[in-house]
C-alpha cells in the first residue's frame, strides 16, 4: 500500500530543489546577459569615441597654404607635419634656406621670398631700382630651381609720388625683370598692403594694383590679394575679388580688425569670401595670416582652415 504523505514529501522536495535550480540558472543567465550587454555598450562607446577622432576630410575645392611667422613657436619640421596632418598643402613666406626642409615633407612653398629691400623699399623708388633688379635676378632662378612659382615683391613707400608717378616708377622697374620672369615661369607678386599699419605704402588699393598689371601686361606679374589689408583700406571684398581676380596669383586671409583668428570673433564673414572667389575660377593658394587667439595654435589653425575649406 502506498504512503500517500511520505510520497507528497518527496514531491514537495523535488519541487523545491528544481525551484532552487531554475532560480540559479535564470540568475546566472540574467548576469551573464548584463555583462554582455554591457561589454556591448562599452564597445559601442569606443567605436563611437574612434568616430569621433578621425579627421573629416577637406573637400579639395581650395589649395591651402599658412604663413609660418604666425606660428613662430614651431620649428618648420614639425610645423610642416602638423599641416600636412591637416591638409594644408604649403607653408609659405619663406626663404631659400628654407624651401626643401618644407619639399622633403611634400609640401610646396605657394608664396617664396628672399629677394628685395623689405616693405618699404620697393620699386616706386628708382634710385632704388638696380640694387631690387640685382637682388631678384638672382633668387628667380633659384625659384625657378625648386620648382616653385610665386616670388615676393613691394611696391615700397609712395614718398610723395601720385598715383600715375607710382605705376611709373614701378612699371620702369619691374619691367627689368619681366623676361627673366617669363623665361623661368616664376609669377613677381606683389602685395597688396594698407598703408595705416605700414604707413605710406603705396600698393594700397586693389584698384591701383590692377592697373599695373595692365600697364605691365604679363602673366609674370601679379597682386597678393590680402583681405585683411583691405578690408582696412577699402572693404567690398567679394565685389574686388569678382572684379580683379585675373590680376591675383596668391590670397591672403586675417580677421579684421587686429589680423584675429576668421571666426565669429571678427567682421569679416570668410565662407562666403572664399565661395566668391572659387567661384571666379581662382586656382591659386589660399593662405591663413592670422595671429592665433587659442592657447591650442594649432586648434585656431585647423579651424580657420575648415572656415575656408568651401
């Protein structure tokens, strides 16, 4: 005969022992899916943090290029690695000496100096004018020799000169040059300057420049058109830039006023300048000359460049 209460204990024993068990495997598959869920959720933060380091590219429409003396705490190797991460593609204002220690890191020179007397003793003075022919007679080869195309040069002060004394005096002496120019496919450019800063320059106005151009009439001579400088003297940057783009070989950008980084910071709306001026058919460097504001340099510097990259 069964025992009806001693085989209800067993059940009720087995009961609880298979409880018990279901009980530890949920917990066990609970933990185990929170340890996975988690171990998910960390490598999702990690990939998204790696998402966020990685660079956008720049969209390739402008060629960038920098001024180092703006960023005078660098030494020119590791600046030139610091662009080149970037995406800029030259570092400009240099002299010969200078040229392959940027080539070696395949970057360009868009804009050459080490020829002349300096800003203000430029080629409105004629007294001047064999020693300025001298000086580039010899750096234009050497330009020519590293494979690059743009070389500074300066109006200098206007010494009381007007404006038809000017284009003159500069054309007489710039002409000396313009075959040798020619001949080695090397661009004399010069720059476009504000004569509050640099007090009696004479290139001063887009205009001014843009006829001598004309009066010279060779590809081998153009203008560096600084916005910055002439947003002090003339403002109406998108309106020159449309009208006298053929004359420029090389851009300069700056905040106005105070050469301030081009953000918000300062008065001069750059996504537009630079749209206005690709959109002439500008297929020159666009080169950064401001002073940076943020302790991080190289942070202003990658942000103007993004500012510009239209």
């Amino acid at each position: 005969m069964l025992d009806i209460p001693y085989i209800c204990l067993l059940l009720t024993i087995k009961f609880e022992y298979m409880e018990n068990i279901s009980r530890r495997t949920a917990i066990k598959t609970f933990l185990a899916g929170g340890v996975a869920l988690a171990t998910t959720g960390i490598e999702a933060a990690v990939a998204a943090k790696k998402k966020t380091d990685v660079r956008e590219p720049l969209k390739g429409n402008v060629r960038h290029s920098v001024s180092k003396w703006c960023f005078g705490d660098y030494n020119l190797d590791e600046f030139c690695e610091i662009c080149k991460h970037i995406g800029i593609e030259s570092v400009e204002l240099l002299d010969p000496v200078d040229w392959p220690i940027v080539q070696k890191h395949g970057l360009t020179v868009a804009m050459a100096q080490g020829a002349g007397l300096g800003i203000d003793r430029g080629f409105n003075d004629p007294a001047l004018h064999d020693e300025l022919v001298a000086s580039y007679e010899k750096v234009i080869p050497m330009v020519a020799d590293a494979g690059l195309t743009n070389l500074i040069c300066f109006s200098g002060r206007r010494n009381g000169a007007t404006d038809l004394q000017g284009w003159e005096n500069c054309e007489k002496g710039l002409r000396r040059l313009i075959p040798l120019a020619e001949k080695h496919k090397v661009v004399l450019t010069m720059e476009l300057l504000n004569s509050v800063g640099h007090k009696d320059y004479l290139c001063d106005h887009t205009v001014w420049g843009a006829e001598l151009c004309r009066r010279i009439g060779s590809p081998n001579f153009k203008l560096l058109y600084d916005i910055y400088h002439m947003q002090i003297m003339e403002g109406n940057i998108i309106e020159n830039i449309r009208k006298y783009s053929q004359y420029f070989s090389h851009v300069h950008t700056g905040g106005s006023p105070g050469r301030a980084e081009i953000d918000e910071t300062q008065e001069l709306y750059y996504p537009a300048i630079i749209k206005a001026l690709m959109e002439t058919g500008y297929k020159g460097f666009v080169g950064q000359e401001f002073v940076p504001a943020q302790e991080d340099k190289i942070a202003s510097l990658e942000k103007c460049i993004r500012i510009c990259d239209v």
